[in-house]
C-alpha cells in the first residue's frame, strides 16, 4: 500500500510508492565519461579564468598560478553580478530588483580525474573550510542576506564542467525553501520550545531504522519523508544554528562522516548523478535555537515530471527505512 508521509518541518507530502519498490540495482546509471579536452579549471589555466578569491595550498603566495590544491573563483557566467545596488522598485503589484549577488566556482581538485567523492580526507577537508571561508568574507557585504552552497555531481544533476567543483551564490534574498525552514522549526519551537531538528535526531538515533552512520559529532540519516530515494541529511548532533561558527576540530568529523555517506552512495548505486546543498542560517544572523544546519544530499534517480509540478508532492520508490538499510549494509 503506498503511503503519504509529511514533513514535519515544511509540512510537504511525500508519497513513498511502495508499489513501484525497488532495490540499489534497478536503478541503471550510465558510467561518467571523461571527455578530455581543454578544461578551464585545469593548473596552468588560471588565466582563462577570473581572477581567484580563495587558495589552499602553495607554499609561495603566486595568486593565479599552479600549485594550488584548492581555488575558488568567481563564476566566468555567473547568475549574479557583484557589481552595481539593488535599485528596489515596483510596477504595479510586481517587484523587481538588480540582479546583484556573487556567484563562485570552487574547484575542488586540481585533478581533472578525481572525484569529490574518492578525494583522500586531508583534501576533502579543504572544500568544508573554503565553504566557511567564503561565506564569512560574502558576510561582510551588506547587500547580501544569505549564501547558497551546493554542488552538482553528473551531467543528469546539472553539472556543466566534468572537472570536479561546488558552487556559491549570494544573494540579496532569502531562498524560499530557508524561510520555509525558518518558519516551520519557529512554529515548532514556539509550540514545544525545542528545536525540531533535535529532536529528529533524537527520534532518529533512538529507533536507529533510518540511521545511515554517525560518528560522536555528526548524524547521517534517510529523512522521514524524502523526496529521492537515498536522499541523506548530515547534521551535527549539538545545536547549532550557523555553518560558519562550526570548531576547526569538528572539521575532520565531518569530512569523516560525509565522505563515508558519499562512497556508500557510490557502492550501492556506481556514478550516481546527485546535488547537495548547504542549509544554513541567513548572514549575520544571531545563533537560532530554532533552526540547525545542515547538508542534504539528493541522489538524480527519478524524474520531476506533470504530477509533481501540478501537485507540489514527489512521489519516491523507495521507503527511506529501505534506503538506509541498503546503505548500512554495503562493505567499504
């Protein structure tokens, strides 16, 4: 019998459409290709690129040359441009602004080959601290009220460049989807003075079914009601509201627990397309006991389609118990 399941915190339906069940191997991903040729995010090619804003790595400061281990760069096309005031204005009932912002590419890798998923931990950790480093410096513009980190991984989940990389973008506005988490964790905290993020983890740990891995800092977890299957949320098991005021020695169990949720992915369903986003408070933002931060995860294995559209309800193959199990089970 298929079930409608609600999200607890956006109040969002999910149907979990037990009738269309499937297991890791009905899904066929085609194996990424690597295309070769000229890529721009490749060392020695810093000059095709616009002039970089962040570095890991070279013994020697020599901005916009190789040896680098990690860069961040604006966007050659970005969605926003830094340049220019918001010009707020109205026409009629419709608003309009300037479409300013920032809009960065952080390249993760200066191996065209390697993956984000398979990077060793000491390289993994930088792309967490550029994440935080980025969104501290944007935060000092006061034109803009919040930072959107994500990454596309496959060409079915929007990634344009085969060179490993993550994305940013600030924005003079609040994104939907935050302030839809901002009021549902607020109407929550109002009616039980807890966070309900906390609790989730707290109900999550205790019945252990959707679980995925945790460490002694942070939780991985099938969420109750997601809209992809194997879709994972990584949260930290203390309360905090803001990406940016995690402790440098919470850095490497993080990457510990993300990278494991990745390669676990990658076992149970070889080179699957997916996003992840960073979900974190608006900048400059005081510490929230209603809202905690966190990653999710979303693997590209169904397809948005009329039904969806029309009705604003996903409709997922597989349960999230079964997605964690799965998960749990594949050997590393």
């Amino acid at each position: 019998m298929p079930e409608l399941r609600k999200d607890p915190i956006l109040g969002r339906w999910i149907i979990i459409s037990t009738e269309r069940g499937k297991r890791p191997t009905d899904f066929i991903v085609e194996k990424n290709r690597i295309k070769g040729g000229f890529c721009p995010l490749c060392p020695g090619n810093e000059n095709t690129t616009p002039p970089e804003v962040l570095s890991y790595g070279q013994k020697v400061p020599a901005p916009n040359t190789p040896g680098w281990s990690l860069r961040a760069v604006p966007n050659k096309y970005p969605a926003l441009v830094i340049e220019g005031d918001l010009g707020k204005v109205g026409e009629g009932l419709y608003d309009k602004m300037n479409g300013i912002g920032a809009h960065e590419v952080i390249i993760e890798t200066p191996d065209h080959n390697e993956s984000f998923t398979h990077l060793p931990p000491d390289r993994m950790i930088q792309v967490f601290w550029a994440f935080r480093d980025r969104i501290t410096d944007l935060s000092h513009d006061p034109r803009f009220r919040y930072v959107m980190v994500f990454k596309n991984y496959g060409a079915a989940a929007g990634a344009s460049l085969e060179h490993s990389h993550s994305q940013l973008v600030a924005l003079p506005i609040l994104p939907r989807m935050i302030v839809s988490e901002l009021d549902g964790s607020l109407s929550y905290y109002k009616y039980k003075e807890r966070c309900i993020f906390c609790d989730i983890i707290r109900q999550e740990i205790s019945q252990s079914v959707r679980v995925v891995c945790e460490n002694d800092e942070f939780i991985a977890i099938s969420p109750w009601a997601p809209r992809s299957p194997f879709e994972m949320w990584v949260l930290p098991k203390t309360h905090s509201s803001s990406y940016t005021s995690l402790g440098e020695k919470s850095f490497p169990r993080l990457t510990d627990i993300f990278s494991e949720c990745l390669q676990r992915l990658d076992k149970c369903i070889p080179n699957v397309p997916y996003n992840f986003v960073l979900h974190t408070s608006p900048l400059r933002s005081q510490p929230l006991e209603h809202f905690h931060w966190h990653f999710e995860i979303m693997p590209k294995l169904t397809m948005v389609a009329g039904f969806e559209w029309g009705s604003g309800f996903y409709i997922n193959p597989v349960p999230p118990e079964d997605s964690a199990k799965y998960l749990r089970e594949v050997k590393l």
